[in-house]
C-alpha cells in the first residue's frame, strides 16, 4: 500500500496527494473493469431489442433452471467481493 507508510510518518499534504495518485494508478483499471461489468446486465434487461427480449425470456429462464446461472454468480462474485488484483497493506 502506498499510503501506509506516508501515514506512519506523519508525510505531509503533497506526499499523501502523491501516495494517493499511485494507489489510482494501481487500482483504477480494477475499479473499471468492475463498474462495466455491473452494467452489463441492467442494460440488457431495460433494452427493448429482439434480442434483449430472446435472451430475458428465454436464455435466462434456462441458465436459471440448468445451474448455469449460479455458476457463473459463483464466478463472478469474488471479483466484486475481493476484487481483481492482491493488495497487500504495509506500513
């Protein structure tokens, strides 16, 4: 982590700012990739296309009955839970 050890010593303002610029640096593509993913399936379920509508009433009924649904919830969810990439905090 970058900004535990300028927090430990008491860094001043600019120090912090620029501990805080690498920590964006280093965690915004996570944070993109995450925030795209999570509007993927509001989009599909408020379009109003042919296949929007195929893939709601049908595609979705059947991955929900063959497992297929959990699975790829059980795929997903640690992402949003633990994230893409190790951090480790040090001080």
């Amino acid at each position: 982590n970058h900004l535990g050890p300028a927090l430990v010593r008491n860094a001043g303002a600019a120090e912090i700012d620029a501990a805080a610029l690498e920590v964006v640096a280093e965690r915004l593509p996570e944070v993109k990739q995450i925030q795209a993913f999570q509007v993927r399936p509001p989009r599909m379920m408020l379009q109003r296309t042919p296949l929007a509508r195929f893939v709601m009433r049908v595609i979705v009924p059947i991955a929900l009955r063959t497992g297929l649904a959990r699975w790829l919830f059980m795929r997903v969810i640690p992402r949003f839970a633990l994230g893409t990439t190790r951090v480790e905090l040090q001080f």
